[in-house]
C-alpha cells in the first residue's frame, strides 16, 4: 500500500439500493461532500439462486438491478464509475468473495476438486460458530465452501483468483474488502495479496475478522494486509476487551470502526429516529480507529435495514434527519489528526465507576497526543477538570486544542465550562489534541 497521511474514511454504497450503476454516480458529488475519500461496494456481480449478493455465481457478470436497462459491456460502464470516482477524488474498493461461491455456480461443476465436501462426498456449505456458544451454528445453505488445504488443486483455485482481482484492479479497483477473511489460510491470502500488487503496487487490502476467534485473527499476520474492521460497535464503554483487541491486532494491521454496517440494524431505527445518537456513534467510531466508515443513509437516518437478498431501489427511504454537515466536519477533524490516522497505543485513563470514559491515544510516528472524553449518560451532562486533561496529555491549556465537531441543533462545545472544569453535554463526545 501507498505511504499516507490519512486513513480509509469509507462509504459503503450499498449496489442494490442505490440501484443502476449511472445512479451510483450521481450519489459521488454528495459523498466526497461528506469527506469521505473511499467508496465500499458490497457484491455487484450476477447472484445465484437464492439471490444473496454474496452467493456469487459469475465473478464477471453483473447483478440485474445493478445492470438496470444498459447494453453495454460491464467493462465499460464499471470502468466509467471508477474514473468519476477517482474525479471526485474517491478510490474504490468492492468486496471479494474467496471462501465460497454460490452452489449453483458453473465453478462448482467445472471444478468439483475445488470444493470443501462432507463425509457423503457432498460439497459442503461454510458455517459459524458462535463464539459465545457453541452449540449456535448457522449454516449458509445456498453456499459452496471452497477448500484451501495445500494440495495440487488449490494453485490453480488462486490462480483464478488471482484473474479476479486483477481484471477488477484493471478497471480502476484501489481495493479490496476481503469477505469472512479469517474463513482464508493467511498464507493464501498472502500469494493473492502479493500477485494483486505486481498489478496495481498501491491496492489496499481490508480484512473482514467479525466474530472470528483471535486465532483466526492472528493467523492473518503474514498475509500483509492494509486493515482490519474491529468490533468496537458493540462497546458499552466500561468492559476492557475492545482496549485488549485494539492493543493485540493493532501490530497486525490498523483498523476501521463504524457504527452500523450492511449486517446490523440501523441506528435510526435502534433510537427511535435521534440524530444525537447517530452522532454520537459515528464520531467515536471516527476518533478510536485509523479508518472510519458508515452505510448509505446513515447520515439521513434510514430505519431499513439492508438486506442482502431483498433490499432494492424502491426502498430507498424519506429522511429521518440529515447529518450529513457533521459527518462532513467530523471526517475534516479526522483528515486533519495525525494521531486520529495511525493505531497508536491507546488506553483509558479515567476509572472504571467514572461517569466520563476517557481515551487517551498516542502516535508511534509523532509526538501528537488526543483525549476523548465520552459521556454515554442519555439524560445527565457531566463535568470534567481541565487539570486531569492538562496532565494526561502532559501540557498547558495553551497547548491544547478543543477539535470537537460542532452539532447542528446543539450548543457549541465549550459554551458552558468555566475556568476549571469543562461540561460534556448528554450522549456526546469532546476531542482535544496537543502536539
């Protein structure tokens, strides 16, 4: 990957419902507005029979609603978005689907040594645990599990992988995110990672670890790549497994935060339609990480969940609210951090019966040093002396910037400290930096 400054600020433009890739275009203007300089595509090729966008059944082929009512060769109008993209100074990363394909894909008959099978000699589906009990296994039926056990077969399996992700990378791709990653030997992910980049040397890697085992995690080390997303969503602020995760991969690979993704409800829907909640989520999760990103209509407040077999254009939804201006200002605070862009040691320095969580975060490159104090109280705004902050990052109040996004319909941060103590307002956030 290419030496940078910045980290992933992403937007995940869901294909089926934004719809037709030319309506995928005229959604840019408006993201690179918001501040965001990747846009994530989940799958856009031709689904199988269950019509999951992730139960591919031809690599090249495009989704119908994708298609829409154009003749032209997918090549081309691909080719087309990734250069108006790339205008608008965006890259562009879609999602590669390595572990599985559909189980009506010509591959699965074309190829049958490719494939995982049972003890009936059946090709068999992939599956996950619950990490939190055992006996919970949820079975992708309409999937085919690919086997990457170290055998004759398995070279010509990345070899075709290998074509995949360079004919996409030859139509302006940047990236990858690379689906259930952990599902992946690191040691194949790491001959695709290497091929991919004597195409494209600058092609960024994003590895999906959800739910996995941290030894799933950690067998990914030798595979290079650029990022990892984390867990930190789930946080309730106090117990100390996303410091410990952080602390553990983050020699790995930096990570990507977000607040709500293709795969979980929407926050809109979770908090009854408050944009405060919404903002709150989306600048913690842009503060913790390296690299930040949020679904389509996040920053309007859509409640429809989307769905990976259902979800189309018509259920494109009326705002709930717009925060579209602080999504903008919170990715310009982010963009603007050197210590908000690189996973620097980071840790709480307040105790645990506080009713402020603070986060202190150190670069491993510079000297810039930020605290967030985060005050998860829905009713009560709470308090915080200046001394603790002034010790914490080791210099005087001179030193120290406020760089908190200003809310539309709140109060500006600052508006009720006095001369020793700062007032957190409820549910909100406050950063502040000193070199």
């Amino acid at each position: 990957m290419a030496e940078s400054t910045q980290g992933p600020r992403i937007y995940n433009l869901f294909p089926t419902l934004v719809g037709a890739i030319p309506d995928w275009e005229r959604r840019l203007p408006a993201i690179a507005d918001m501040g965001f300089n990747w846009v994530f595509l989940n799958p856009f090729q031709a689904p199988g029979g269950s019509g999951s966008l992730y139960a591919i059944k031809d690599y090249y082929r495009l989704h119908q609603v994708v298609r829409g009512r154009s003749r032209k060769p997918a090549d081309a109008v691909l080719k087309r978005f990734t250069a108006a993209a790339a205008d608008a100074g965006l890259q562009v990363m879609l999602d590669l689907v390595v572990n599985h394909t559909a189980k009506d894909s010509p591959l699965v008959e074309e190829h049958p040594d490719w494939y995982a099978r049972d003890e009936h000699g059946n090709v068999r589906s992939p599956f996950a645990v619950d990490p939190n009990d055992p006996d919970k296994v949820t079975v992708w039926g309409d999937l085919a599990e690919l086997d990457f056990s170290k055998r004759p077969a398995r070279r010509e399996m990345l070899d075709y992988w290998d074509e995949v992700a360079a004919h996409y990378t030859g139509l302006g791709f940047s990236g990858f995110r690379c689906d259930a990653a952990y599902k992946v030997p690191g040691d194949a992910w790491k001959d695709l990672i290497e091929s991919a980049r004597e195409v494209n040397p600058d092609t960024t890697f994003f590895a999906e670890t959800l739910g996995a085992g941290l030894h799933e995690v950690d067998q990914l080390r030798p595979a290079g790549f650029d990022y990892l997303f984390n867990s930190s969503k789930w946080w309730d602020f106090r117990a100390g497994w996303l410091l410990d995760q952080y602390e553990q991969f983050r020699h790995l690979a930096p990570s990507v935060a977000f607040p709500e993704s293709h795969d979980t409800d929407r926050l809109a829907r979770e908090s009854g339609g408050d944009a405060r909640e919404s903002r709150f989520w989306y600048l913690f999760a842009a503060l913790f990480s390296t690299g930040v990103m949020m679904p389509v209509g996040y920053e309007q407040g859509f409640q429809r969940a989307l769905h990976v077999v259902k979800t189309r254009p018509k259920h494109w939804e009326q705002p709930t609210f717009d925060i579209s201006g602080f999504v903008h200002r919170t990715n310009a605070m982010k963009a603007a951090t050197p210590v908000l862009n690189e996973e620097g040691p980071q840790q709480v320095f307040t105790a645990g019966d506080e009713p402020v969580v603070g986060l202190l975060r150190h670069m491993d490159s510079g000297p810039q040093r930020s605290v967030a104090l985060i005050n998860a109280d829905p009713e009560q705004a709470r308090d915080f002396e200046w001394h603790r902050i002034e010790g914490t990052l080791g210099a005087g109040r001179d030193a120290i910037r406020e760089i908190t996004p200003a809310a539309e319909d709140e109060a500006k941060a600052g508006s009720g400290d006095d001369g020793d103590r700062i007032v957190i307002p409820p549910r909100s956030i406050r950063v502040f930096v000193a070199e």
